[in-house]
C-alpha cells in the first residue's frame, strides 16, 4: 500500500529530474544554440525575469480574464441550449443541424471574423473562449439531460410532477455528472481558444506576448510561457475535477480516477 | 389484534335490486375497478404486442390485494395504468369511480430496485412527494417524514446518503416515501424482487406491521408464491402473453401473520392452489 504511493508520487518526480538533466547535458555536448533550445536554467531565468519586471503579470491578467469571461459564458450557454434541446423536440430539430455544422468547424477559424467584427480587444478574445468552450458542455447537456434513469422520471410522474419538478428533481442532478465531464474538457479548451486567438491578432495576453518573444527570437521566453500555460491548464483543471468531486459527489465516476 | 378490515355490511341489496329503483350506493363501490382494460405495447419493429388483454378487477377499499403471475404477464403494466403512466388501449380504469387518464396525486408508487435519489438524503428522499406536490403545512413535513423512517426502523439514517445503506434498507426508505403523502391507494411493483430471501421475509413482515398500523388500498405485484399467500386479503393470478386473469382467490389467515404462519397447513394449501393455477397455463404451449 505504501510502497504503491511511493511509486506514484516519487516515479514521476525521478522521471523528472531524468529528463531535466538529460536536456541540460544534451543542450552543453551537442553546443545547441540557445536560439533553438534553451537550457533548463535559461528557461527559469527568462520566467523569473519576466514575473521579476512585471511583463507576465500584465499579460496573465489579460489572458485570465479572456479564459475566466469566455469559459462562464460558453459554460452558461452551452447549459441553456443544451436544456432546450435536449427537453424540446422543437427547438432540437429547429437548431440540432446548426450546431452539428458548428460542432464539426474549427471555432478557431472563426477568430479572424471576430476581430473585423468586434476588434483587437479583449472582446474578442472573450467571444472564441466563449464559443470553443459552449460545444463539449452542450453536447454533455444534452446527453445528460436524456439518460436519466426511467424509473426515476416515472417516479416524479406517479407524483403528479409536471415537467418543472421532473427537471429540478431529477434531470438536472440526473445530468450533473455528465455537465461536469463537459465542463472539464471546456476549461483546458478555453485556454487553446485564448491564446489562439491572441496569435491572430491581438494587444495583450500571454498568446500575444509568446509571438512577439517569438519575432524577437527570445526562445527562453516562449519556453518560459509554455511552462506558465502548462502550469495554468493543469490548476484550471484540478480546479474544476475538485468542482467536479464536491459539486456530484454521489457520482462514483469522479473519484475513481484518482484511486480513491 | 382485530382484523382492521371489515367488509361493507350492505352487500344484500346490490345484487337483488329491482331496475329503476336503486339508489346508486356510494359504500359499494369499489376503490379500484378495472373494466375489460387491454394495453398494447408497439415495438420498434411496428409489431404489436398485447400486454394486457381484457383484464377485469375490482379492488375494495382498505384490501390488500396481490397479482401473481410469470413474468411479462403485464402485471406491471396494470400499476402502471392506475398510476397514469400508461394509456389503457381498450376498457377503462377507475380509481374511486374517477377515470383514471392522468397521474394523480393521491398515489404512492414503490418500484421494483428502491429509485432512490442519490444526491439527497434519506430524509429529503421520503420528503420528495411532499416537495413535487408542494403540500400545505411545510413546517410538519420533517416531522411526518421522521415517524415514517421511525416506523420502518431508520431514522437514525436520516441524514445519510443512500449509497450507505444495504438494498433492504433503501427499499425502506422506498416505502416510507411511497407512503408520506398519505395516499390512499399503494401500488408497489415487485418491491422485494431484487433481495435475498431472508431479507426479502423480514420485509414482508415488515410490510404488513406497516399496512396494519396504516390501513390502505394496496396493490402488491409479485412472482414469489409465498409471499403473495403471506401479504394478501385477496390472490389474482394471471397469465402470460397476453396477460389475463385465470384466478381469484380470497385468503383467509388471521392477522398479523408470522412465521408460523408459513409453516401452517392452510398456508401451503393456498400456496398449492396459486401454484396450480399459474402452472396450468403452461401445459397447452
């Protein structure tokens, strides 16, 4: 049992050590220029120097709010069309196709059309985060929302329930598990549609600075983003699995994974 | 204990009674009557099938009555049709004289596995019906809830989570809930099919204490023999495919019934009798 939680808590860390020591090694034997990649040690240093004068702040703040506005947002929406899909067969074959076609495109295609539309702002930003964020939560919704237990609606019905207390009582807690599952995959999908976005076009934010670094040829900088990107894409996540375990936790499914 | 249910003592003048002249007489009228009722299920495959096929019924007021029969006789498909989720193809279903088209709100409904919401507690369960219904009075909701838990031996698991307790106890809880809003008619559909058979008796037993502290119209499905001799006023025995009733059959033991009961002669000449019934539709396949 011990040796079991050693093994998954020390193994990736001595995988690590490994791998930062062959890279520092592999960069000094072979003379690779720093232009094409960094040591480990270059790579802090340009992530020290850039929270020590201030820059990565700047741009976080930027980026954060993009993913945290764009992320509700799509959250919020995906939920509300997915409910009257899912629970109205008029609005499902009045819209159902639409969002197929959506589903199917990139949504980042779309960045470029936003920008003539709403500008280099944060607005813009706001809106592809909100829209690469609405589809894996809607289409959870939806199938959510559908696979209820029959017994469990039967129940409400025997009662006299209407549709209103077989949503509140049944289907939405019915459908949480799901939503959540949706809306784990939506939060690593907000910060790709921020920071692509940010490529296209774009005053500020961690996507915009990584392609000026890049003009710049400051290769330790663009690493030292992705290590912040990386470290942001794995706390948003946590983040909403630890949502996901307090908000459902009948739901067994969301503590297996982590050996509970 | 006195036998809690005495049959109406005004039986002579219905049969007997000249045309024209009778008064409709409200007493004898039946809690449940189901009228030459057939439902038809439509398959995927556009075939019909027949579930029920001109099943006639009448329940009496406070009787504890059980169907038995094989399964896929429609004996399910019967509550279903008085608890209003499903429509009867032909014939007619009333509960208290009041076409049944509708769910209804004086109905108490326990399922087969106990459908129990995991996200609640064991209190806020048996509180659901009072919730969907919006009943007046909420401030003694809690405590109605409480007695019943009290009753069925779990109101220390109050504040659990179904999750935590065994099968035996959710479906407890099942009945507690089925029976909070006071209903005056019980369905309950193979309520004990999915316990083991110890668990499965204690649960009987547990059943009837309920039933005789709180008399009510119960409709008890099952395909267990002895249970069905063990719980009802009444046996109807049907048949499979299509589902039609081929016994009736009143069951006379002295209440409260035990476990001398099971092991009495005149437990296992009923237990013979209902058996022989449901195996003799079997011969002419």
């Amino acid at each position: 049992m011990n040796r079991d939680r050693l093994l998954r808590i020390g193994g990736p860390i001595l995988l690590f050590v490994l791998l930062i020591t062959a890279w520092e090694t592999g960069v000094r034997v072979f003379q690779i220029q720093q232009m094409i990649l960094p040591r480990p040690m270059q790579v802090v240093d340009a992530l020290v120097a850039g929270f020590a004068n201030g820059t990565f702040q700047k741009h976080l703040a930027v980026t954060g709010k993009e993913v945290l506005f764009g992320y509700l947002l799509g959250v919020t929406l995906g939920i509300a069309f997915g409910a009257a899909i899912a629970l109205s067969r008029t609005t499902e074959v009045l819209l159902y196709p639409y969002l197929l076609a959506l589903q199917t495109m990139p949504k980042i295609a779309l960045a470029p059309l936003m920008m003539i539309w709403v500008g280099f702002g944060i607005e813009s930003k706001i809106l592809i985060t909100m829209i690469v964020a609405i589809f894996p939560v809607l289409v959870n919704v939806i199938v959510g929302l559908r696979s209820v237990e029959p017994d469990r609606i039967a129940l409400i019905r025997s009662l006299k329930g209407g549709t209103w207390p077989e949503f509140v009582w049944v289907r939405l807690p019915s459908a949480a598990p799901y939503i959540f599952a949706g809306m784990k995959t939506a939060v690593v999908l907000s910060l790709l549609g921020a920071i692509a976005a940010e490529f296209v076009g774009a005053e500020a934010g961690l996507g915009y600075l990584m392609s000026q670094l890049m003009f710049r040829l400051d290769t330790p900088g663009v690493f030292a983003i992705l290590v912040l990107l990386g470290a942001i894409g794995v706390l948003l996540f946590l983040f909403a699995d630890w949502l996901h375990r307090k908000i459902v936790f009948w739901d067994a499914s969301a503590n297996e994974r982590w050996g509970k | 204990m006195p036998e809690p249910v005495v049959p109406p003592p005004l039986a002579p003048t219905v049969a007997g009674a000249p045309p024209g002249t009778a008064p409709a007489a409200p007493a004898a009228r039946p809690m449940i009557d189901l009228d030459h009722l057939s439902v038809v299920y439509r398959t995927r495959a556009s075939e019909r099938f027949v579930a029920v096929a001109d099943v006639s019924l009448q329940v009496r007021e406070g009787e504890f009555c059980v169907i038995v029969g094989p399964s896929g006789c429609g004996k399910s498909t019967l509550l279903k049709v008085l608890a209003g989720l499903v429509r009867a193809d032909g014939g007619r279903a009333s509960i208290r004289g009041e076409a049944v088209g509708a769910p209804r709100d004086d109905i108490g409904f326990v399922f087969q596995s106990a459908t129990l919401l995991p996200w609640m507690t064991i209190l806020d369960n048996v509180l659901l019906p009072l919730k969907v219904q919006r009943r007046p009075d909420r401030a003694a909701w809690a405590e109605r809830a409480m007695a019943l838990l009290r009753t069925v031996g779990l109101a220390d698991f109050a504040r659990s989570y179904p999750s935590e307790l065994s099968g035996g106890m959710q479906q407890r809880v099942g009945m507690a809930r089925a029976l909070v809003h006071d209903p005056s008619l019980l369905l309950m559909d193979e309520p004990f099919g999915a316990l083991d058979a110890l668990t499965r008796e204690t649960m009987n037993d547990e059943l009837q204490r309920l039933w005789l502290s709180r008399p009510k119209t119960v409709l008890f499905v099952t395909h267990s023999i002895s249970e069905a001799v063990f719980l009802a006023d009444r046996i109807v025995v049907m048949s499979a495919r299509p589902g039609r009733i081929v016994a009736d059959i009143p069951v006379d033991l002295p209440r409260p019934r035990d476990v001398a009961t099971l092991d009495s002669g005149r437990f296992g000449e009923y237990s013979r009798q209902v058996r022989t019934h449901l195996y003799a539709q079997e011969t002419p396949r």
